[in-house]
C-alpha cells in the first residue's frame, strides 16, 4: 500500500538544539517531496519542498532526501520555542494515471526554553 | 483571489441535517484536495480531484459525503444527515499541479449537535 509514515513523537528538544524530523515513504516513483508545519488550531503551511536527492538549505531549516532509502528528513538548527508545532511530511505518491500528494501522520516537536 | 478560501469558517448544524462546504482555490491551480482534520488528530484524506480526470474518492467515509467540482474551479463537499462523528475541521487545498506544494485554506470547522 502506497503511504508516507513519520513518527508521531512527541519529540522533545531544549532551545538552540537540533531537531531532526524523518518521513519514509512507499514509492519509488516518488518525484516531490514537502514538509509542512501545522500550529495547534491552524491549517498546515509549506515550510520547504525538496526535489533531488542530497540537501537543500533555507536558513534554520534543512530538508534531506535519499530516494534510494526512500526517506526525506527534515533538521532545524537552533530551535526556538516558536518552532514547537507538528510537521506534516507529503509525498505525491503514484495512483493509477495520477500522482497524488499524500501526508504523513505528522511528528509534534516541542522545544523547551 | 490569492489563497485557497473557504466558507463557511464555522457551521453549527443540527444532527441529521445536511450541510455544504464550500472551497474556491488558487486560480489556474489544476488539483484539488478535502482532507478532514479531527481534535489532536492528523490529516484524513478525502477527495481529490486533478485536471479532467475522474476524482479519486477512495478517503470519502461512507455515501453520506460527496463532492463536486465545477469548471475545474470551485468545489463544494457535501455532507448528507450529518452525525456527530462528522465534527471536524475539513480542509481544502489546491496546488498548480500534482507534482507541486498544496495551499491550504483556513478550514470550515463543522460542529453536529
């Protein structure tokens, strides 16, 4: 079955640590990869998107993709309280003739002062 | 308009009643997602839609819910005799195309009394 799996935590980390977020996903086929964070009451918000194998950096925050693996990560460098949210991987996983974004579980990180 | 919209932000409706969500996304964007979200809980799957292509209703829960898209724009989830499981936050996203990041909308959080 087709499908995107994270840990759903919590994970939990004092502030200016790292905090690494990991996705494992089910098609090879996979091209697109995103991570999303979601504040408690809110609807999800595109934090990075990542396309080709390797890392792609964008201030604090660094996606990780091993398409051999089949696993995307996400790190952020010196959490900050504010970053405490859940964050939602999605994969667009193949179905039929269309590929369709599909949404891991999500992990809840908090990040203690 | 510049983001996904949604109407109603809240619907109170009695148990048995039926109700209508309504989601306008980005324009030109040619897929279409509802998810519902229940408290604490992750993202479920409802129904996609993308281009001219019949939507994927594999997440729909039971024959009570159907959806609808019109000119490939807007799009309006239907819920027939609501039931107090129904209570959620459904959202609606819509992305450019299949391989590219989603915008969600704000969400219409439906209450069944």
């Amino acid at each position: 079955q087709k499908e995107v799996e994270q840990n759903s935590g919590p994970l939990s980390v004092p502030e200016g640590a790292i905090a690494s977020l990991n996705c494992t996903y089910s098609d090879r086929g996979s091209q697109s990869f995103f991570w999303y964070r979601q504040y408690s009451g809110k609807s999800p918000e595109l934090i990075m998107f990542i396309y080709s194998n390797g890392d792609k950096e964008d201030g604090r925050f660094t996606a990780q993709l091993n398409k051999a693996s089949q696993y995307v990560s996400l790190l952020i460098r010196d959490s900050q309280p504010s970053d405490s949210a859940t964050y939602l991987c999605a994969v667009n996983l193949s179905g039929g003739s269309n590929y369709k974004l599909t949404f891991g579980k999500g992990t809840l990180l908090t990040v203690n002062p | 308009g510049a983001g996904v919209s949604q109407s109603p932000s809240n619907k109170v409706t009695e148990k048995g009643k039926d109700v209508e969500l309504r989601c306008d996304p980005i324009s030109g964007h040619t897929a279409l997602y509802w998810y519902r979200q229940s408290l604490g809980q992750g993202l479920e799957f409802l129904i996609y839609f993308q281009g001219n292509s019949a939507p994927d209703k594999s997440g729909l829960p039971s024959d009570r819910f159907s959806a609808e898209r019109t000119g490939g724009s807007v799009s309006t989830l239907t819920i027939q005799r609501t039931q107090q499981e129904d209570s959620a936050v459904y959202l609606c996203a819509s992305s450019l195309t299949e391989n590219t990041e989603a915008f969600f909308g704000q969400g219409t959080r439906l209450t069944v009394v």
